[in-house]
C-alpha cells in the first residue's frame, strides 16, 4: 500500500511486476519483466505485485513513501508467504 521507487547502485536485477489487477486476471493485466543494471530506476505504484531478482551479485537502494507497511508477501524462494 506505498508507492516505491528502487535504485540500481549495481549488479543486475530482474524484476516481475504487474497491475493492480493482474492477481484477479493475469491474461487481461498479463506479468511484465525488466532486467536492471547499475543506474537504473524503478517505480511500483501501490497496490502492484513485483517481485525483485537477482542475477548477479547487487545493491540496490529501495525509497518508499509509507515506512509503516509490513510487505505482504504473495510467495518467496525461502518460504516466507504470508497467510493474509
């Protein structure tokens, strides 16, 4: 429920994201990927699912405009789903 902005300081990183609605309706509002790299910039709007992964060794700086959410975390690779 915030607006985030991520910053590529460096590596390379592949980021899944997608609308609001793609969670209800993923052939309507299909996933999209982008690979970032050293200076890139990237903004998820509220209420938008991504998912961040790296594919390289990387450091990235994430600015939010609400520090009191907890992530809701739909699925990860070290089983940390939330039961919301």
């Amino acid at each position: 429920m915030k607006d985030e902005f991520f910053y590529v300081l460096s590596g390379k990183v592949l980021v899944t994201f997608g609308l609001s609605k793609t969670l209800e309706n993923s052939e309507k509002y299909p996933w999209s990927e982008r690979v970032l790299s050293a200076g890139d910039v990237f903004n998820v709007q509220s209420e938008c699912p991504y998912r961040l992964q790296a594919l390289e060794e990387s450091i990235m700086i994430e600015v939010g405009d609400r520090c009191d959410d907890v992530p809701v975390r739909l699925e990860d690779d070290y089983g940390r789903a939330d039961a919301r």
